[in-house]
C-alpha cells in the first residue's frame, strides 16, 4: 500500500474514533480534507458549493421550461401529461440530469426536451425518457453536429481496387466535413474540432453508425432508429 492510502485510511481511522466526529458526513470530509494537495479544494466543493450549485441548476431549468412551455400553442399541448405520474417521473429524471451540469446550454436543451414531452406530438411517446437521457449524454457540441449530420443526404458512391468494384450508400465522412465548414450557424465548438472523435462518441451512444464499404477508403454513416428518434426531439427545440 502506497504512503498516500496509509495517511489517507489512518486519518480516516482517527476522525471515526474520535468523540468529536460524531457523524459520517463529518469522517468524509475528515478523510476528504486528507486527499493531497486537492483536500480543501474538494471539501469546499461538495459540501460547501454543492447545494448552491445544485439549487440554481434547477431553478434555471424550471425557467427553461417555463419559456419552452410559453412558446408553444396551447392547442399544441397535453395538459394532462403534466399532471401525469409519467411527468414527475420524467421530471426526476431532469433533475438527476442537470443538477450538477457546468453547461448551461445542455441545461436549456434537456429542460426544452422535458416541455415539448408534453406536447400531442410527444407525450404518448414511451420512448421519451431514452431521449431525454441521450441529450443529457451529449455535449452541446455533439449535439449540434448531430443535427448538421441529419442534413446531410446519403448518397451512393461505387469504389474500385485490384480490379473489383463495390458500391455503398451512406452519409459520407467528407459531406459531413463540408456541412460542418459551411454550417449557417457558424463555428459552434471552442478550440479545435476533433470531428473523426467527436462522431465515434456520438457512434458509441447509439446515435449513428458505420457503413461498411467494401474498398473504400473513407468512413460512411447512416443515423439509427434512436439517432432519427433523437434528432426529431431536438427540431423542436431549436
């Protein structure tokens, strides 16, 4: 065992011993504070700023909801969803999903997810939780190239080598390439954008997936049944 853990596990044996650490709360922060060089740092956070960060998270998705829900015809809504069991459910879940989330903009959109739940469009959709969750794994640059994917055509492409061919139709790695320079919206992410990584990850949750294409040489997609499921969603909040 490291000295790390041995100075960590002691302070931890001490703090449960003693007469003036009578809760368990405080023998985690006792053994929190004993975490090198980050102790403090990670102490003030979880249970100085925790609840401060958790209240004004939900506090900011309720406005959310309020202004999603204010934008939409009335006609348009299922009152009754919202007095559902199925709401609450769903409103726990949002709750679960944005209460320690940095990123206000994917607080808007799992919020705006939550209101356009109750409307005749979505609301006898059981498949809404899924959504819900998917918008809550993606980051809002992942999100917005989603969207730009679903513009983009799939088309058919045949492809030669040590005199053979073969032809595949999917949404190509290079169209996406060129929607993504000449996205209307603009540059929508900080920094570099790591395309091939960001449509692996969007790949990894189901979203979308590859297109094998005999002798090609370049990476093909096509958008799964959640991925198009999702995308619908996400129209409707823009």
């Amino acid at each position: 065992m490291c000295e790390k853990e041995t100075k960590f596990e002691a302070t931890l044996k001490k703090a449960e011993e003693s007469r003036y650490v009578p809760t368990k709360v405080s023998t985690i922060r006792a053994g929190i504070s004993a975490i090198p060089i980050v102790g403090g740092a990670l102490d003030h956070l979880i249970f100085d700023k925790a609840d401060e960060i958790r209240t004004k998270n939900i506090e900011k998705s309720l406005v959310d909801i309020s202004e999603k829900v204010n934008s939409i015809s009335e006609k348009h809504l299922t009152i009754e969803w919202f007095k559902s069991t199925e709401a609450l459910e769903m409103f726990r879940l949002l709750v679960e999903k944005v209460q320690f989330e940095d990123d206000n903009q994917k607080i808007k959109s799992i919020a705006d997810i939550y209101a356009v739940s109750g409307t005749k469009e979505f609301s006898k959709d059981p498949n809404k939780f899924a959504v819900l969750r998917k918008v809550a794994e993606l980051t809002t640059v992942q999100k917005e190239l989603l969207l730009i994917v679903s513009t983009v055509n799939k088309t058919n492409r045949t492809f030669d080598g040590e005199h053979l061919t073969s032809n595949s139709t999917a949404i190509w790695f290079d169209d996406i390439h060129n929607a993504v320079k000449t996205n209307p919206k603009g540059q929508f992410w900080q920094g570099t954008l790591h395309l091939n990584t960001e449509l692996e990850i969007i790949e990894s949750l189901n979203l979308m997936r590859k297109v094998t294409a005999f002798l090609a040489n370049i990476i093909g997609y096509e958008l799964t049944g959640l991925g198009l499921l999702l995308i619908k969603y996400l129209k409707n909040i823009r």
